[in-house]
C-alpha cells in the first residue's frame, strides 16, 4: 500500500454531508453521472497483482475489487472498477469509509446515497453492486473490529 492519505473531512458524517453538497451544484443527472466518472478517473492507480479473487466484490455486474489494510482503529481501503461509473460510486463509498476507525465504519450509514438521488438513478445492477460493495466494506470493518 502506498502512504496512508488522510480523509479529506473529519468523519464520515462531514463527508457525506459535503457530498451532498457537491451534488446539489450539478441541475441534472447527466451533469451528475459525469461527475461521478470524473469522481472515478482520479482514484489512485491500483496494483494489477490486488486484482485477485480474494478481494473481487461478489454480486457486481462489473468487475470490483477492494482491498482492506489496518485495524480496528484505522481501515483503510483501495478499490477499482472495469466501470467508469461504479468506479466513481467507489470514489464515493471511499471518502465515506476509507480511513475510519472500525466502529464509525460500522455506525455510518450510507445516507448521501439517498440524500444525492442516487438511488433513484442507477439501474439495478449497479444498485446491487453498490449494496454489496457497502456489504463487503461492513464485513471488513465488523472483522477488523472483533
């Protein structure tokens, strides 16, 4: 893994809420969808030799990987997508997640994606591939916190 970069807001709560707030800016979704690409394309490169299938997401229509390092007091995560747009949902599910303690992990409802309409605009496949990646991020963080 590479050095541990800090969560651009304090907790996750502050990181949804400034989600939230950046979405409101775009006036419809094709702005939103494009952000989110955007979102995607910054993820820091991720490692062909991770691309196992001990770290691929089950129940994605596209291709995901998420890779846990840490402890309960700190999980950190890196993760990728065959898709621009799921990899843009990870770029989220990341600055939510990523770099919280075990039990905020596990208190932290994922809000903001109802908060920004997300769930009224993807398609069922890629709401199942969000469901399970959050499933995934919880048992990383429930095993770290046992």
């Amino acid at each position: 893994m590479n050095a541990r970069a800090e969560p651009a807001e304090a907790s996750a709560e502050a990181a949804q809420a400034a989600i939230a707030g950046e979405f409101a800016f775009f006036g419809d979704w094709t702005e939103r969808y494009q952000y989110l690409i955007d979102l995607g394309r910054k993820l820091p490169p991720f490692p062909d030799s991770l691309k196992r299938d001990e770290f691929k997401v089950s129940g994605c229509q596209s291709q995901v990987w998420l890779v846990p390092s840490g402890d309960a007091q700190r999980l950190d995560f890196q993760a990728i997508s065959d898709s621009s747009i799921v990899s843009g949902l990870i770029a989220l599910l990341l600055r939510v997640y990523s770099g919280r303690p075990a039990a905020e992990i596990l208190a932290t409802e994922p809000r903001f994606i109802e908060a920004i309409g997300l769930a009224r605009h993807l398609s069922p496949t890629r709401s199942n591939g969000l469901a399970a990646m959050l499933a995934k991020v919880k048992q990383y963080a429930g095993e770290a916190a046992a």
